[in-house]
C-alpha cells in the first residue's frame, strides 16, 4: 500500500483515510503506509460541531479521520467535492454504502465487500488490493492517452490528403493520386495504424502528468495544434516531391507514383513520431510497439511489390522510379515528419532532470 500510495501521489492523486477504529490505531497505520499527514487524526465527534463550510477547511489539509460513522464519511465525501475534487471511495461493509454512493466512483471489495457495498459502487476489486487503484488508474490513462494519439494521427492524415488534393486543383495541374490510391490508403493503412496506436505502451512519465479536467474539451486547442502542425509537414513533404515532379518531367504516372509512395512512407513516418507526446522513439524503442513495427514493415514489403511486379504497377497506376527520386521521397518525408521527434529530444536535453527520471524509471 505504501509504494501505492506514492504512485497515487505522483499521480496527482491525495490519499485519505476513513476508519471507525482508534484514533491511535488510525494514526500508526497511517504512519506506516506514508500517508500525507501532519500527525494529526480528526475524531468523528469533533466531524459533529462543524459547519459544511469549516468542514471543507478540514479536509483541505486533513488525511486521517478515526471514530467515524456512515453519516461523517458521507459528509467528507460532500465536503471535497463541494471543493471541486473528484473523490473515489473504497469500502467493504454497509457502513460504507453511502460514501461509496455519493462518491464519483465507488470501489468495493469483491472478496470481503458485503452485497450492499458491492450494489452501490461503480468497480468491484476482485482481489482486494488497494495497489490495484494505482494500476487501474496506470490503465485508464493509458486507454485515454493511446486514444488521443490515434484520433490525432488519423485526423492529422485526412487533413493532409485534403491539403495535398487541394493544391494541385488549385494550380490547375492533376491531383496527385488516383482513385485505386485513395481506396487503398483508406483501407490498409488507416485500419492497420488504428490497431497499432491500441496497442502502444505507457510513456514513463505517464503517471506524473497531472489528473485531466473532466470539464476539458477533447478537442481542445493543444489538440488541435497537435492536429494541424504535423498534417503540415506531411503535405508539405508529399507536395514538394509531387509538384517537382512534375513540373519536371510532366509524366503523370511517374508525379502519381512519387506522391503516392511518400505519402505512404509519410504515413509511416509519422506515427511512429506520433506514438508519443513527451519522450523521442529513441527512448521508447522502434521494437517496443510491435504491431506498430509489423506494420510499417508490410508497408515497405508492399512498396517493394508494387515496384518490382509489372502486374501490381498496373493494378496501383504506378511505375518504377530512378534513385534520385527515391532519395527525394525518403529526405522529404523524412524532414516533413520527424521534425516533432528532433523537437521531442530537445526539449528532453533542455530538461536533464526529466530526461534522467524517464530512464530510471525505464
């Protein structure tokens, strides 16, 4: 429970506890698993002569309470959201039924935990261990950050594929993929990717970001920053290679091929960028993510294909390409997108302290 308790706290997220035993029992268990306290213990009696308004004073500062009834955890649980916080109870018995209630989430104790206790929480700890918050709130924030980073990294390619189609109409010239292209990208590459961004692991630093406002937009400005800035690169890395193309051999098949086989590489650039916000790849590892890396691996086995089978070159409207033009893809996709992972390593090196602790946590 102590090293739960320091991870809860790294978290962002305070302790308290509420019993019914002794004052001096309340305050040698708090003593021994680390809880914030000034060695103090409020005693439900003294809960009784306080208003709602001193009692939310308390509970600011006080994390052991003792001698408690039903009524007083159920005021504590009142009194901290009447302050803004979002409160999760743990309990076992009746006693507790209305704390567990009241609180944004109960947790009751699926071995020991009583009918009542169990009926009235949200989650049930089947093994009753209080070390299994900590993890289920490692899980949760996990689920929350990989959906963030799918959600960016398919918006961020639509807006791309937009911006990249849009130019060349624009300037009066033909689009830069044909439709098999499209259909294709639609299919293979953004459900693949989907699957991949699900199974990302945790950054080490997961658990010492701050806990989210519930209040704040999904969507929010950081989000959409996140969302336009990358697509940037990408259309500028696949439109610069397209148009010079273009504009210097004015082949149709070979400016489609060129656009098309960065965007694709593009692709696959970018969310390996985009598997983090905080640490570079160079410190998760290329190998961590291993569907993340089966997929860019069939990418690359798919552009061989593609390349090298007459019949294939058909089917996708593309045709083979001279070394300079894949050196021209690979170092404009690879400037377009990995831009944000240089930016992720300075910022780290400014930070030796952050930097350290991500690898000794590692």
């Amino acid at each position: 429970v102590r090293s739960a308790i320091t991870t809860c706290r790294r978290a962002g997220i305070r302790t308290i506890m509420i019993t019914g035993d002794h004052p001096l029992t309340a305050k040698s268990i708090g003593r021994q698993v680390g809880l914030d306290s000034d060695g103090s213990v409020i005693a439900g009696p003294e809960l009784d002569w306080l208003s709602e308004s001193e009692l939310e004073e308390l509970v600011k500062h006080a994390s052991i309470y003792a001698r408690t009834t039903p009524e007083h955890k159920l005021r504590i649980v009142r009194a901290l959201q009447a302050l803004g916080e979002r409160v999760a109870v743990t309990g076992d018995g009746i006693n507790d039924a209305p704390a567990l209630s009241a609180a944004n989430i109960g947790v009751a104790m699926g071995e020991t935990g009583t009918d009542v206790a169990r009926e009235a929480s949200a989650m049930v700890l089947a093994d009753d261990n209080f070390t299994t918050i900590a993890k289920a709130v490692e899980e949760g924030r996990l689920i929350f950050e990989n959906l963030k980073k799918g959600v960016r990294y398919y918006l961020t390619c639509k807006l791309a594929l937009v911006l990249i189609t849009l130019l060349p109409t624009l300037l009066l010239i033909p689009v830069p993929f044909a439709p098999v292209q499209i259909i294709l990208m639609e299919l293979f590459m953004d459900l693949m990717a989907a699957a991949a961004f699900v199974a990302e692991g945790a950054e080490a630093d997961l658990l010492d970001q701050p806990p989210r406002d519930p209040k704040a937009k999904f969507m929010d400005r950081a989000m959409i920053g996140s969302i336009v800035t990358p697509s940037l690169g990408l259309f500028a890395a696949v439109t610069a290679a397209y148009l010079s193309t273009w504009y210097g051999t004015h082949d149709l098949v070979v400016s489609q091929t060129v656009a098309f086989f960065a965007w694709l590489i593009g692709h696959v650039l970018l969310a390996f960028n985009l598997r983090s916000e905080r640490q570079p790849v160079v410190q998760l590892g290329l190998g961590s993510n291993r569907w993340m890396l089966a997929w860019g691996a069939a990418v690359v086995l798919f552009l061989v294909l593609i390349s090298l089978i007459p019949g294939a070159q058909l089917l996708m409207k593309v045709t083979q390409l001279a070394g300079r033009q894949w050196a021209m893809i690979l170092g404009a996709t690879f400037v377009g997108t990995f831009w944000l992972e240089i930016k992720k390593i300075i910022i780290t090196r400014t930070r030796p302290h952050a930097s350290r602790e991500i690898f000794d946590k590692r």
